[in-house]
C-alpha cells in the first residue's frame, strides 16, 4: 500500500504530567492552571509560577540535549525575548535534569546559552506529549490560542500576536483518539480519507462485495481516482494494460507462459475447486493526485507487478481468432430512428433487439455474448461506425453453438468466420 498525505500533524497525546499542577488539556482555546515547575535555570527564583510574568503572553519552547534545531534557535528565541520583554515571556522546558543541564553548557561551551529566557528542565513526560506541537502560543490568561513550528515564532507574528490579529501559519493538530493499530486510511471510520493524496491497494476478500460500484476514470469517476471490485486476477490485468474500460476487459488477448498458470485458470477435473473462483477475487483501488491522471494505469501495472511478481506486456502476435465481416450493410445499418435496446426491459417474446443503436456499445455487447461460444478473440472488420439494427434469439445465446450463432449473424447482415490475425496479445511471464 501506498499511502501520501497532505500536510497533517498526527500526535498520540496521552493522559499524564509529571507537575506539581495537572494542565486540563492542550486543545486550543482552553485555558492552563497556574503551573508550577520546581527545576529552573536562569530565573530569579528556584520555581517558576506562570503568575510570574503578569499581564504577558507566553510562548513555550520544547528542546533536548541531543537537538540540534533547537540549540541552533537559542539565539534568535533570546533575541525576541529581549525586543518584546514587556509583553512577551517565552520559556524553554527540556527534559534533562537540572545538573545535567548545568554540565552540558559547561561542556558544549560554544553554545549559545540564553541569558533573558527562564529554563524549565527536568520534564521527561511533558516534553515527550507536548515536543511535537512546536512552539505553543498562550495569552496572558494562559488560553492556548497557536502551536507552531519554530520557524513560526518570529518578530512578525509575535507583533500580530500581541496586536490580537490572527496568526495565518498552519497549526500541528492534536489527535488524542488516533488507533495506531490499524492503516491510518482505515483509522476514524475513513476521517482522514479527504488528506490522501495518494493511494492504492489491492483487497483480496474471499466474498463477493456486492454494494461496491466500480470507478472508471473519466466515464463514472473522477478522472485520478480507479475502483475496480469483485475482479479475476486476469480481469485485473486486462484492465490495467486495456486502459480501465470496464466493458473491454476480455477485449485484449491473454498469453499465459507462467509454471503456475493457477492465478488465471480454474483447476479441471480431480482438482475441480468449486470455490476456486471466490478464493481469487480482488478489489483494487487507486487514488493519484490531479496532475498524474493519466498515469493511473501505469500505476496499476506497477502494483500488480509488486504484488504478484509477474511480467506482464503487450506484444503483437498472431493469433486464432474469429472475424465479423459485412455480408448485407442494409441489414445492419440504421439511417433512422430512436436508439433503443430491449435488454433489461419486458418483451413479448425472448428477442433481444438493438434499434438505432451506436455502433461501439454494440460491439462491447457482442464481445460479451461471444464469450458464451469461444473463448478466442473476436475482431470487429465490419467497416461501420455509424448506428445500428441488430437482433437475437435468447436461445441462440443459451446454447452456445457456433453453427447456430452463424446463422443468427447471416439474418443480420453479418458473417463469422475463423482465421489468423496478428492482434495486441497480453503476454505474462514469470
């Protein structure tokens, strides 16, 4: 699975401080007690109360010995904290310890050491829940307004801070509810589905998803979203090198040169599974950014060859096939009338009739009922693009005799015929 999301924070923030006093939450717009922290540097008392700093803002700043970011920010925290000392407190909090802390300026003595930021240290757990929001942004009252990244706090954004003009930078989201335990698309029910910007997968479900519709781009879907239920592995295939038309998926000759030819053919006759063709059903899905639209097959056929670990391309070979041919165009062709199809409608008797009917939907149609007599390529030389009358007896179809096919085509103007052709063939290797 592939999986690309737009720009989204996702972080676990669990119950639990190590503080004198319990913050009730970090979700903007809610307000901070009054805390009081009991390992400080570089304040004019052992302890750290928020009510130290009456009347200011506060910005918090999260860091570690071991991060380089953040040393490398020292100066330009301490920098803002002397332009906008009045109005504005910001306070460092690291998880070491206050020693540690000490014999690690001592040590890194090329450091910038802040001189007007008070240090908070020695706060494991509020720094591993709180690290990945950044920077937190909280007025005087101790309301949490804006958790940024540190390039956010700058003299700019600070002065629209304290002028009470909404700050415009994308904020780091805390997600207290999130599952790790299962596919982040899956997560919520499917929340996060509208930040994908790029997926697919391929389900196999030994079961038949009735309720799923297919999505074929630029027909019924968006043209960079590609849903295909309920396939074969060959229907799989022939979609991906057929470019997606649902109805053209036996359109495109199959050769299989592959040891095990049991991914696309059912065993036959002591190794007869009735279930053979549930246990290889599968759905595929692909969603692509707008500007690799036309890339989606192409992506389909990576992915199935990832999966299955097959070669799979399109060569011209010459193959057995049956040829529609024009033996009367008066009979076939229609210069007018009202397009109409009578399958799936009531009929007085069991005739399906096209009148009027285009031309390439007619054909998809015959490709199909042709499976019903020989499961070698059909190929369409009539000539004809324009509508067309056409009619068959159900009988004809159920009895999937080619004799009686033949004739059904002569009453149409049409003839069949077997020959050799050289045709794009769908070769799969290992």
């Amino acid at each position: 699975m592939y999986l690309v999301f737009k720009r989204i924070a996702l972080m676990l923030i669990a119950s639990g401080w190590l503080t004198i006093a319990k913050p009730q939450s970090m979700h903007v717009g809610e307000t901070w007690p009054n805390l009081r922290f009991k390992e400080v540097l570089n304040h004019h008392k052992p302890t750290l109360e928020f009510s130290d700093f009456p009347g200011k803002v506060f910005i918090l700043d999260f860091w570690a010995h071991f991060c380089k970011s953040c040393i490398e920010n020292f100066s330009h925290l301490d920098s803002l904290q002397a332009q906008f000392k009045d109005r504005l407190q910001i306070i460092m909090i690291n998880p070491e310890g206050k020693d540690s802390t000490i014999r690690f300026f001592k040590r890194k003595s090329k450091i910038y050491v802040p001189k007007n930021i008070p240090m908070v240290t020695g706060e494991k757990k509020l720094v591993e829940k709180l690290k990945l929001l950044g920077h937190l942004w909280m007025d005087s009252s101790r309301t949490l307004l804006y958790s940024g990244n540190a390039n956010h706090t700058t003299a700019a954004n600070i002065q629209k801070f304290l002028s009470k003009i909404p700050l415009t930078f994308r904020q780091n989201r805390v997600v207290e509810d999130l599952n790790i335990d299962v596919p982040l698309i899956a997560e919520g029910e499917g929340r996060w589905l509208d930040s994908v910007n790029f997926y697919s997968y391929l389900f196999h479900h030994e079961f038949h998803m009735a309720t799923l519709r297919n999505s074929i781009p630029g027909k019924n879907g968006p043209p960079n979203r590609l849903c295909l239920p309920n396939m074969s592995i060959s229907g799989l295939y022939r979609a991906a090198f057929n470019n997606g038309s649902i109805e053209t998926y036996a359109s495109i000759p199959m050769d299989i040169r592959t040891k095990d030819s049991s991914l696309f053919f059912p065993p036959t006759g002591e190794k007869f599974d009735e279930n053979w063709r549930i246990n290889h059903q599968y759905t595929y899905d692909v969603k692509v950014p707008m500007s690799r639209a036309e890339d989606i097959y192409v992506i389909m056929q990576r992915d199935l060859a990832l999966h299955f670990g097959l070669k799979a391309e399109v060569k011209m070979l010459e193959k057995d096939c049956w040829v529609l041919e024009p033996l009367d165009r008066r009979l076939f062709i229609s210069t007018s009338g009202k397009a109409y199809s009578s399958t799936g409608k009531p009929r007085s008797d069991s005739t399906n009739r096209f009148i009027h009917w285009p031309s390439d939907r007619l054909w998809l149609t015959l490709k199909q009922y042709f499976l019903l007599f020989s499961t070698l390529p059909l190929v369409d030389r009539l000539s004809y693009t324009g509508p067309m009358n056409f009619e068959i007896h159900q009988n004809v179809l159920r009895s999937g005799n080619m004799e009686l096919l033949k004739e059904a085509l002569k009453k149409n103007g049409i003839s069949i015929r077997k020959t050799k052709a050289k045709m794009p063939v769908l070769v799969i290797t290992d």
